[in-house]
C-alpha cells in the first residue's frame, strides 16, 4: 500500500489502537469551521405534526461544503509531514475534489484530480471551485492514463465512474514521483477521521439534555455514516448508551450495494489495482444510472460500515432521488436550508421515521448527520421542479451479471 499511501495513513489503516490523538495543526485547520452545529428541526417537526424530536448535525459549514473536508484535512497533512508533494485523486460530484483541493491549499500540496465525466459537465462550478483553491482537473476517463485512454476507445461516450476515476488517479499515482494517492470514503483510515462528527454530536446533544434513539444518513462509501454512527455505537457496546440507539444507512436504490449487492471480496476500483476489499459490492464493474447524487455512485460499501450491516448492526434502506429530493423539498419549506441531494436520501428515512411516530404517538428522538449543502447542485432542484427527475431504481439482472463478474474473486 506505500505505493499509494503514506505510512501515518496505512498505519491508521491496520491499527487495533481504539483512538488517535488529532494533531494540533489539524485541529487549527479543523477550527475554521469546526465544531459543526447540531441543529432542532423544530420547524420540521411541526411540519409533520410529529411527537418525534428532530435533530441535524450540519456538515455544510465547511469551506468546500461537506463532511469531507474532516478527513481531506489529516490526509493532506500527514502526507506533507513524509515529504510529498502532490495527491491524486478522483471525484464524483466534485465534493471530494474540492474538499482535497482546499486541503491541499492550506498544507502546501498539488492536487490533481480525476472527475467524472457526467459530473465534469453537468456540475461545472465545482470544477471551478478546484481551480480556485488551486488544483488540476481532468475529466475522467481522460487520456492522461492507459485505462482512462482504453475506456475511450471501446466507449468515446463513456460518462465515467467512480471507478473508473479512481483508477486513472492510482496509475497518475505510481507512474509519478513524490506523489500519493488519496481516497475520500470507504478505507478505515478516512471513516476514522470522519469520527469527529461523532464525537462532537455526542457531546452535543447531551447539552440538549437528549440522546438518539434513532440515528439515521446517507451512504455513498460510507463514511459520513460511519462518522456519525460509530461512536454513538461505542457507547452502545460499552453499555455507556443512555438509549438503545438504532442505526439506519440509507444507499441510492441507483447502487444499491447493501440492499441487493452481496458481501463478498472484491476490488475498490474498475482497474483491479486496489487491494480486495470484503464489503458490500455490486462488482467493480458496475456502472450506476447518471442520478443527481453523485456521492452515491459507488459500487461498494465501506468494510467496517458493511460488517455491521452483516452483523445486523445497521438497518439498510435504499430510496430514489425524487423520493428524495421530495424529502428534501419538505426539509427546505421547513428550515430554508437547501441540502445535498445525498443528505436528501437520509431526510427521507427521517421524515419516513417521523411520521411512524406521529401514528403510534412515540416521541422519539431521531439524529441525523446532514452531510452538505445543495447550493452546487441546483440542477437537481431544476429537474425535480420541471418534473423531470427519473426515479432510477437500478435493474436486478444488471447487478446479477456485474456481481457474477466477481465470483472467480472468491472461491
Ligand atoms: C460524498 C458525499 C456523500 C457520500 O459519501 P460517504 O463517504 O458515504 O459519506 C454524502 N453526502 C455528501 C454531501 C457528499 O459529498
């Protein structure tokens, strides 16, 4: 893995350590918009005439805004700290390009990313964004790298993948010098900085003299899940729980890896050039429906998040975008806030877990981590109010011949 990472992170990779103490110039990055507020939906709340209390952490408060910058921040600067001096990377919706450029920016590292191609054309302003907080970026499949050149050839209207992206930034990665890769979800290493969330939403609502008996967020990879959910389930396996807190991951019904995918071996990219990863898969050759949240367009789910969907730690749930954004409209008439077409997928299941309270007359309290702002993504909220947002729900027998291209993988 040292041909891709840099030794602090593939050490945070394995470690049994329980914690690691967040180093002082993180925590100075971390304090230009940390600690996120934990917000009461009340106003949401009495919208749906429920008993429920509704909490959001709100992540979007983050320069780039997103969750991500939480983890885009540590990579950058253990990689400064062992001499490197640039990062590639790939991206979907371009919340990770701009999350890894902004971190870039701030420990003195170039950025190179890869961005898919439906994404490139269709979200240019955060295209943009890289460029100003000074990053190179490349549609992907590109011509910069042998696959992204092979993918065009068979395909010259390829849309990309995550996949695919991830690939041509590993092989930018090890053809070059100095240079280290780096990935925005899925690998223990970057569900552990995401944490902090975690951390700081415990300490929060107990300010509110409350405790989540559901907490609920989108997945893409996993990790703004995992962030959330992961310490709240510490306490719940310690006994230290006030409540017996139940976790629900919520995936596009566009990639559904938990919901129809199998937990198996398989690798983290289209290339084959990651090492296999036990996790929740649609196989790597999978490519998913061109749906508004690009976050969600991953064919696997993070190990660890995976394992305890297994282990029946997690209840998985899959919806389609105009459920969401539909959910995301009743938030927006609610709180005013416009959130990112990922986060809208985990307001459906809260605004679904709402209103069983409202029928049974349970007042319980639901916690969900709102992972960014939709201020980027008004292409969605164009489509959904010109009605013309799809409702993808990705074919069964398409999944089966992409799962069935990894069986060899596992015998
Ligand atoms: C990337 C992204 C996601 C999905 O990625 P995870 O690793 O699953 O968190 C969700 N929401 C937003 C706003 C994102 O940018």
């Amino acid at each position: 893995m040292e041909a891709f990472f840099c030794k602090e992170l593939i050490r945070q990779e394995v470690t049994s350590e329980r914690f690691i103490p967040i180093p002082e110039e993180v925590r100075e990055a971390y304090r230009i918009y940390r600690p996120s507020p934990m917000f009461r939906a009340i106003r949401l709340e009495r919208l749906l005439k429920t008993p429920a209390k509704i909490y959001y952490k709100y992540e979007g408060v983050s320069p780039p805004g997103s969750h991500k910058p939480n983890t885009a921040i540590p990579q950058a600067f253990y990689n400064q700290k062992e001499g490197i001096q640039r990062l590639t990377t790939e991206t979907g919706a371009g919340q990770w390009g701009s999350s890894l450029a902004f971190a870039g920016m701030i420990f003195d590292l170039k950025v190179t990313v890869y961005m898919v191609k439906v994404s490139y054309d269709n979200k240019p302003y955060r295209k943009v964004m890289m460029g100003v907080y000074g990053a190179e970026v490349f549609p992907s499949p590109s011509n910069k790298t042998q696959i992204g050149k092979k993918i065009l050839e068979d395909d010259p209207e390829s849309p990309g993948s995550l996949g695919i992206a991830i690939s041509e930034a590993i092989e930018d990665c090890v053809n070059s010098k100095n240079t280290k890769y780096s990935l925005g979800s899925v690998l223990n290493h970057v569900l552990h900085h995401q944490t902090i969330t975690g951390q700081e939403a415990i300490e929060q609502i107990k300010m509110a003299e409350d405790y989540p008996d559901i907490i609920i967020g989108c997945v893409g990879g996993g990790s703004n899940f995992a962030g959330i959910a992961n310490p709240f389930y510490y306490e719940k396996i310690r006994g230290k729980a006030v409540k017996e807190t139940h976790f629900i991951a919520v995936e596009s019904t566009a990639a559904p890896s938990f919901t129809e995918g199998e937990y198996t071996y398989d690798f983290g990219d289209t290339g084959c050039m990651t090492p296999l990863l036990k996790m929740y898969t649609l196989g790597h050759g999978f490519i998913p429906d061109p749906i508004h949240a690009g976050g969600l367009r991953y064919h696997g789910k993070a190990p660890i998040t995976s394992l305890m969907v297994k282990n029946g730690d997690i209840e998985p749930r899959a919806h389609h975008q105009v459920d969401a954004m539909q959910a995301a409209m009743t938030f927006i008439q609610a709180e005013g806030l416009i959130p990112a077409p990922e986060s809208a997928h985990g307001l459906k299941a809260v605004i679904d877990e709402a209103l069983k309270c409202k029928k049974t007359g349970e007042s319980k309290t639901i916690l969900t981590l709102l992972s960014g702002h939709g201020y980027f993504d008004m292409k969605a909220y164009e489509s959904f109010l010109g009605g013309k947002l799809e409702p993808y729900i990705m074919a069964k027998d398409k999944i089966e011949s992409t799962v069935n291209e990894i069986r060899h993988l596992n015998p």
